[in-house]
C-alpha cells in the first residue's frame, strides 16, 4: 500500500497564500486534494458496482431457471436499437475523455463542445429507451396487471421463435421485471449524469475548468464511464440472448 | 491520439458481440459475450478512466471493487447451482 | 486504589479560550459546520435520541415477555415492537455509533490532520442519518412495520400491509449515510496523515476504522438493492421474489445478509479500536502485537464477506452452500480471538488501573468472548439447526452488541470525554454505572441462552410456562440495565457544567489527540505534526511530560 506521507509543508506556507484558489484549507497542498477527491470519487464508484451487482446475481440466478423465458424475452427486444444506444454511449464516453483533455489543455470551447455532444449523445440514448419502453408498454410485456403471455405460448412466428409452454411462458414476467429494473436503474443513472452535466456546462462556460482545477469534469468523467460500463455488460446480457438462427 | 483508437476498438467489440450472438457456439454463446464486454470494460477502465495511468492504490481500489462483486456472484450462484432442484 | 489520572491543578484551571465549540455561535454555525468535531458532537446527540426510543421498545418487549400468556399487546403490535427495536438499534444505533461520534471526532486528530477529507460529504452524511431517522420514525408513527428488522421476503413483499416501503427507505438513506461515513474515513486514513505517521505508526483504532469503513463502502450498496427491489415488489410488483412470478424469496435473503453480515462486523470493529485504545492506556503498555492486531482487523473485514448464508442455513440453501458456509464460519472467528489474545497478553505485566473505560473494557473482553464462542457454536450445522430462530440467537448477538459493541461505545464515550468536552465526569458515579450496566446485562442476557437451548423460539410474544422463570430474570435485568445506561446520560450532561477540568491529557495516554488541549481548537493542529516515534511509545511519552508544566486557559 502506498505509505508515503503526504504532508510536506508546513503550515505557514499557507500565510504567504502562495496555493491556489482551489485548495480547500484541510489539504496541505493541491496534489494532496486532488489524490483524495480521486480516490473519493472511485470509492463511490465502487459502492454503484456493487448495488449494480446485486440485480447482476438476481440476473444470473433467474437466467438459469428459466432459460426458455429469457430467450423469448430478450428475442422482443430490437437488436438495431440496443446496437445503436451502445454505439451512443461508447461515443459519448468518448466525447467525455475528450473533454477531460480539453480541460487539462485549457480549450475552453473545446471543453463546452465535447460536454454538450456528451449529454446530446446521453438524450439520444434516453430517446431510444423511451421509444423501446414505450413499445414494450404497447406490447403488454410489461410486468403487473397488464402483462400478457399470449404471444410466448402462440407465437406469430413458430420457427423463429419457439412457442413455450403456460408455465415457461409465465416466466417471462421475471424476464422483464429484471429488465425494467435494471435498465431502468441504468437510465436513473444517465439522468442524473445528464443534469449534472447541464451545470457543468454552465460553469464551463463561465471558464470555471480551465485554470488548473479539473477535477469536477475529471469525477464527472468516471461516473459517465461507469454508467457505460454498466451498459457495456447489460447490452448482451439483455438483448443477445440466444439470437442465432436454427436453435 | 490514444482515445481514438480505444474508441474505434470498443466499436469493433460491439460489433463482435453482436455478429457473435448470430453464430450459434453453443453453450460458449454467453461466455464469448461476457468475455468481450470484460475487455471492452477493462478498455474503459485502462484508458478513459485513466486507471493504467493512475497509483497502484487506484488500482488496488478498482480491483477490490471488482473482487467483492465476484463473490457476490460466485458464493451466490454456488448455492442455486448446487441445490437438487434440478433446472438446468 | 491507585489511578493514572492526572489533572490540573482545579483551583486555577479554566477551560482554553479558543476552541472548537466556542468559535463560533448560532444554530447555523452548528447546522452548517464542515468541522468533524461538531458533527460528532451532533452525532452524538442525534444517537443517544434514537438509542432511548429503541430502548423504549426493548422495555415494551421484556414487559410483554413477563407472562407466558399474550396479554400486554395484540401479536401483531409485539411484532411491530422487536421490529422497531432491531430497525433502530441496528441502523440507527449500533452501525453510526461509534464510527460517526468518536470516529468522525477522534481519527483526523490521530492522523495528525486538520479535518476529514471531504467535510461536507461529512455533514451531508449526518444529514441523511437525520432523514433516515425522520423515515423510520415516521413509519413508527403511522402504525409501525412488523416484518422483523431483517424484511425477509416474502412476509415483508406480499403478506403484510404495514409501512414496509417508510422502513425500508428509511433504512435505505441511513445505508448512504454509512457509506458517506466510510468513504470519508477511508481517504482520510491514505491520503491525509502527517509527516512520518506511517501506517504502522497509526493507532489501531485507526486501523480498525479503516477496515469497518471497507465493509461500509462495499457491502452497504447491496442492502440498497435488496431493499430497492423488496419496495418495487410491494409497489408495483415486479415479481422478483415472489414465487409465483417464478421468482426467488431466498433470493433477496442473499443480497440481504451480504450486507448483514459484514454490518455487524462493521458494528463491532470499531468497538474493538476503542478497546485497543483503552486497554493499552490503563495498562500503560503497548498493545501486544500490534501488526497482528492491525491485520486481523483487515482479516476479519475480509473473511467476513465469505460467510453471509450462516444466516440462512435453514431457509432452504442447498447442503453443500451450507456446509461450505459454516467451514468459512469457523474461519472468520480466528481473527476475533486473536484481538482478544493479544488484548489479554497486553494486560499481562501491565501497570493495570481501573478507571471507568477500562472497567467497560473488561466488560467488553468477557462478554464479547462469550458472545462470540455462542456465535461458533451457531455456526456448525447441526447445533444451528436446534439453536436457530430461539432466544439462543438472541442472547448471542446481544452479548457481541451489548455486550460488546454497547461497552465498547461506552468506554469510548467515557475516555475521549475529557477530550471532546475538556471535563472529566465524575468517577465514582461512572464506576458505579459500569458495574450496574454489567450485572444487568448478564441478568437480562444469560438466561436467554437457556432458555433458548430449552426451546423458546424468538420473536412469539406468548411461551410455554416452564420458561417463566428465566423469562423473568430477564426482564428484572432488563430493568436494572436501563438504569445503568440511564445513569450515564445524567452524569456526562452534569459534567457538562460542573466536572472538573481535564486538560490537555488526563490519561496520560499516547497519540496525538492528547497533544492537543482539551477540547481541541477548530483546526486541531496548530503546526503540522511531524511524528518520529511508535505508536503506544510510553517511553517518549514519559520523557515528553517529565518536565512538562501543565497551563490550561
């Protein structure tokens, strides 16, 4: 573990108020705060992995029992729209690295632009989230009252898509139950990555970033990552089940 | 520069994953797709989240994250996996 | 009987003119502070509030349990009461007490820095226990909940109509207020100390804080969803636990004791920092190996991830999880009694007084052994099987919380009051509390374990007859040890006032708290310190104060 001490200076280089604006006064020197807010910020992240694991471990139990189900189920999804929102979202972690970059090399405009293609690339992605969710409300595949199972047991398309006995069938509900909480908790998180970075925006474009204190669009960055991640493994662990032909 | 290329390779591993799930590799058909998402995971993580960059501590800490998930997982599924309720 | 305690001189001593509590004024210099120290010190109020409202039911429980018949409550009422009393002693209680009080005020200073590393994160953290707590009480207030405070599904998902969502979101935000509280610690412990405090150097209620704040941080985040997908459940009925969607009750019973189990190690280790402090400093005597000590608190945070589904061993998890479980059981007590080892061995050939913390202190070593060797025994198979879901359980985790964790807190609140207020309590008053505190525990608490081996399930409000007897032993005890525990409220509030002052170092203890004056200024440290010198060094510290002048004011 790294033990090297981190205080350096003593406290009355802080009377000479040579440190920069940034510095809050707990933290000896600029590195110290920015080392800590970092590891702060990975901490949290580790607290998302793991709240995210559980629905993963509920995933992978209920994928095992009722295998059949999740196949029919993930076959109602549309692999184009899953492909195109995972595209958005790595362009959008790439935007946002970009705009880290552009921070630490001080492009102001840089950093507003690749900040507001980040979030335009985040409301695409929400934008085709409410497209399928609106048709899997229409295709009664939500879970509750509303659920229908009709076209798992009669199918219109036998070959294709096997037709599964009442019980089987029934399952699906588990199927997208997970589904809506899952992509669901995923779309809270882009949310509230969205909103934060409305303000971001704002304070980019007051210059706030530019002056050595990137860390909030540095924090920022890993979070939006995170969230892309968590895509990364729910796209084909939703959408690609089972999709080759002749099973 | 670096950004580019790791963002050119996560588009090929999606392009990989989803050409994959087509071809019918039996009981490896999620296995090929988790390992992909793993390594387009670990891109992220390497590079855009600048880990490889970062301390051995940052290191330590995403790889304790990870570790503490996998025993979720793997003590979990050990208990469904091993009952004799027999739905595999 | 001889004492290491030394104070100024009382005719001349006054309080320091410039401390924490006094540089600012005003309710919304409190309300909005970043200083660790006053949102301790809010900590500690907002605590001992919620400490008497779950005593409160603990009373209504032993007065119910007086009588084999269920004549003082309806069962759905008696429900809702050990239901409160565990929902708030757990979340509310035991998880912040020590590390959100003593923690939050003593580990910046041990560390040699000026505050935490993320003091608003700090305050956010205190405000959501307060949200929390507004939560749980308000669920209190619309009728309770009665699904015991582990929600096990599918009682809590699909056959109660009480106010499951209020308690558990309550509980939900006090989660986040842990992991807040854990973060915090964690950063602050790598990235904040002082020059030449390397992490051996640290005291290991450092060390023991660090390792509860990994539990916080990685464990807590799973309760959140267990509680997540139990509240979709019950509202719009998702179907996840539920086995006829074809879901999985046992399911949220993982996710739930993933957390569970590692929380109470998360309630106990901190405990056992405090006990490291305390033993070493009435023994005036290093703790007995140290690194030992220092990794078996990693240890345990670690092993204690692996052992969740004891807690399940008859729910319905296959044999071979539970075999596996329990062998890992037996694992995670080795680290628990290695602490208590080195612990004993640091008192062997030590100057030994007993002042109130260390009296709290010997409670903690043999209750809490007694606790846990209880706990090993529940953790093989076959014995769990008779022993689960009895008073035997009970009695177990009440001797590790009470027991254990409750006197930890106590010594701890006991040893760094001098510290936090610059009073000392008065001490015969204090020893006699302790001593009430620990006779009434063991009426209260051992006949539980008989009368669980007898057979009395938990949680029924009615019991056969032939358990009265113990039954009433317990309740007595019951009684005898709300007056301990009441006795220190009224003293620690007098001292307030009218203790004498303590100064800069009433214990003569090691660390570098107790360089500092009593109660410590805003920004603790006046000059960086630099440390050159071991943790526990007694020797450094007698050369320090052989020709030491103690001025306070």
């Amino acid at each position: 573990m790294d033990s090297h001490a981190t205080a350096i200076e003593p406290a009355d280089v802080h009377e000479s108020h040579e440190h920069p604006a940034y510095l809050r006064h707990h933290f000896e020197t600029p590195e110290q705060q920015k080392e800590a807010s970092a590891f702060g910020m990975w901490l949290f992240l580790l607290t998302e992995i793991m709240f995210f694991g559980g629905l993963f471990a509920a995933y992978l139990i209920y994928r095992n029992w009722y295998y059949p189900a999740f196949v029919a189920g993930s076959n109602t999804l549309k692999i184009s729209l899953g492909t195109v929102n995972t595209g958005v979202l790595i362009g959008s972690s790439f935007t946002m690295a970009m705009g880290v970059w552009c921070a630490e090399m001080r492009k102001k405009s840089g950093l507003v632009l690749c900040l507001l293609l980040t979030m335009a690339l985040g409301l695409v992605f929400l934008g085709v989230k409410y497209f399928e969710y609106k048709e899997k409300f229409e295709l009664h595949h939500v879970p509750g009252a509303d659920f229908s199972i009709e076209k798992f047991i009669h199918p219109d398309d036998p070959a294709k898509n096997p037709p599964l006995g009442p019980d089987m069938a029934a399952k699906t509900q588990v199927y997208f139950s997970l589904y809506f909480a899952m992509t669901g908790m995923h779309a809270l998180h882009m949310i509230i990555g969205i909103s934060i970075l409305v303000f971001l925006v704002v304070r980019a474009r007051q210059g706030a970033y530019i002056n050595g204190y990137v860390q909030p669009i540095e924090y920022f960055g890993l979070y939006w990552h995170f969230v892309d991640i968590v895509w990364i493994f729910l796209f084909p662990l939703l959408y690609l089940i089972n999709r080759h032909p002749g099973r | 520069m670096t950004y580019l290329l790791i963002f050119g390779a996560l588009l090929v591993g999606t392009a990989l994953t989803v050409g994959a799930a087509f071809v019918d590799l039996g009981h490896f058909n999620p296995v090929v797709a988790i390992l992909i998402a793993c390594i387009k995971a670990v891109l992220v993580i390497l590079f855009f989240m600048h880990v490889f960059y970062s301390s051995r501590l940052m290191k330590l800490t995403v790889a304790a994250g990870f570790f503490t998930f996998l025993v979720l997982i793997t003590m979990t599924l050990s208990d469904y996996l091993s009952r004799a309720w027999g739905l595999w | 009987m001889s004492t290491i305690v030394r104070l100024p001189d009382q005719k001349v001593a006054t309080l320091p003119k410039r401390t924490f509590l006094n540089s600012e004024y005003g309710l919304k210099s409190w309300l909005l502070t970043g200083d660790h120290k006053r949102i301790a010190i809010l900590y500690l109020i907002s605590i001992t509030f919620f400490f008497f409202i779950g005593g409160a039911f603990a009373a209504l429980i032993r007065l119910e349990l007086l009588t084999p018949q269920p004549d003082l409550m309806a069962s759905d009422t008696y429900n809702k009461m050990f239901t409160m009393h565990g929902i708030i002693m757990v979340f509310l209680f035991l998880v912040p007490s020590v590390p959100a009080t003593i923690g939050n005020f003593v580990i910046p200073i041990m560390v040699g820095a000026r505050d935490l590393a993320f003091p608003k994160i700090n305050l956010l953290s205190w405000y959501l226990y307060i949200f929390a707590g507004c939560f749980t009480l308000s669920a209190l207030v619309l009728g309770g909940v009665d699904s015991g405070w582990t929600f096990t599904t599918p009682l809590s998902t699909h056959y109660l109509n009480t106010h499951v969502v209020t308690a558990g979101l309550g509980v939900f935000i006090a989660g986040f207020s842990s992991i807040f509280t854990g973060l915090n610690f964690i950063v602050t412990i790598h990235r904040m100390r002082a020059p030449g405090m390397t992490w051996f150097r640290l005291p290991l209620f450092c060390w023991s804080h660090y390792a509860a704040s990994i539990l916080m941080v990685l464990g807590t985040p799973v309760l959140a969803i267990s509680l997540v997908l139990v509240i979709l459940e019950r509202t719009i009925g998702i179907g996840v636990f539920d086995p006829a969607k074809g879901g999985d009750p046992i399911l949220f019973q993982h996710l739930f004791w993933f957390y569970s189990h590692p929380a109470v190690y998360i309630m106990i280790l901190p405990g056992m920092g405090v006990i490291s402090e305390v033993i070493s400093t009435f023994s005036r005597k290093r703790v007995f190996g140290y690194t030992a000590v220092a990794f078996s608190s990693v240890a345990i945070a670690l092993f204690g991830f692996f052992v969740w589904a004891h807690h399940m061993l008859i729910m319905g998890i296959s044999n071979y999880s539970a075999l596996v479980f329990s062998l890992l059981t037996m694992l995670v007590a080795v680290p628990s009694a290695i602490k208590i080892f080195n612990w004993a061995a640091t008192l062997y050939k030590g100057s030994i007084t007993f002042e109130t913390p260390m009296l709290y202190a010997f409670g903690f070593m043999g209750l809490f052994t007694i606790g846990g060797m209880t706990g090993v025994f529940l953790g093989s198979l076959g014995m769990d099987i008779q022993l689960t879901e009895t008073y035997f359980i009970v009695a177990h985790f009440h001797f590790v919380m009470v027991g254990g964790m409750l006197m930890a807190f106590l010594a701890g609140v006991h040893f760094w009051w001098p510290k936090m207020t610059g009073r000392m309590y008065p001490e015969g008053l204090s020893k006699l509390a302790a001593l009430v505190t620990f006779i009434g525990f063991i009426l209260t608490f051992f006949p539980q374990f008989i009368v669980g081996y007898l057979g009395m399930p938990r949680r029924y409000h009615a019991y056969p007859p032939e358990f009265q007897v113990l039954n009433v032993l317990s309740t007595a005890g019951a009684t005898v040890l709300g007056i301990g525990y009441l006795l220190p409220m009224l003293y620690l509030t007098w001292s307030l006032k009218y203790g004498a002052i303590a100064g800069e170092n009433p214990w003569q203890a090691t660390g570098l708290e107790w360089q500092i004056q009593s109660p410590p200024l805003t920004e603790n440290f006046t000059v960086t310190p630099i440390v050159d010198y071991e943790a526990y060094d007694y020797e450094w510290l007698a050369n320090k104060t052989k020709h030491e002048v103690t001025t306070v004011g």
